[in-house]
C-alpha cells in the first residue's frame, strides 16, 4: 500500500509565501492553497506585488524580508517558483556550437543562483516550532550532446 502524509494536514493554520505567485505555477498554487480548511494566508511575492522585486538581484529583496523579521513574521510554507526557460528571447543551448557565456550566465543566475540566495533569505522567516516546508521550482534545462 502507498503511504501519503499530506504536510499541510498536520499544521494548523497554513502562512505561506510564493515567490514567482503570478506565473502560472504560482497561480495553480495559490488558487489550491486557498481551497485548504486551514489555509491562513499567503503573501504573493512576485513583480506585480513588488514591483522592484529581481530574483537575480538579492537587494531588491533582502529589505522586504529583514522587515518582516523585525515583525516576527513567520511562514511554514515558502515556494519559490521563478524559473525560465527563455530569457531575453534567448533559449537554453542544446549544442557546444551555440554555447554563449552571458546566455549561460543569465540562465544560471535566475534559475540556480537566484533561487539559492532566496532560500537563504527565507530560512529565518520559517517555523522552527511545527512542520514547515520549502521548496524551489526551476526551469528544466536539458543536456547539451
């Protein structure tokens, strides 16, 4: 028999954070979040609610954050959903041929570094004392061969 234990269930009031909540991951997430009998509330961070918000400039969202560590704000759940598959209308490289370092360089900082430095940020924002759960969601990016 399969074994599901849903995190969510065990807590009793759901303060979530989504950062990247007005891409169509975010939105799914949101909108199934609210739906939950103990869903509390949720901060969409995203560049429609701050619009000075870059996942690959960490200033632009370390102020926001220490604020709400000042408050004692508190998540027990944080989803980072901000991948990209294209950036600047350039793909991901799928040949050595059409490697580009600032292409790479990009693609790496919005969908490896940025999300990293977020989950730094956040660690001191989560529960200590009940479940808390966070997990990043990245654009998926093939082999080159």
């Amino acid at each position: 028999k399969k074994c599901e234990v849903d995190m969510l269930d065990q807590v009793a009031e759901i303060n979530a954070i989504i950062v990247g909540a007005n891409g169509g991951i975010g939105q799914a997430l949101k909108a199934n979040l609210s739906e939950r009998p103990n869903f509390k509330s949720v901060v969409s961070f995203d560049r429609q609610t701050y619009p000075k918000y870059d996942i690959t400039k960490p200033e632009s969202f370390m102020p926001e954050f220490a604020k709400w560590q000042r408050e004692g704000r508190k998540f027990n759940l944080a989803i980072i959903a901000t991948g990209a598959l294209i950036i600047d209308g350039a793909p991901p490289e799928r040949r050595f041929a059409e490697l580009d370092a600032k292409n790479m360089a990009n693609h790496f900082a919005l969908n490896a570094t940025g999300p990293a430095i977020m989950i730094q940020q956040l660690l001191p924002l989560m529960q200590r004392h009940e479940p808390a759960v966070m997990a990043a969601l990245s654009a998926r990016v093939g082999s080159i061969g």
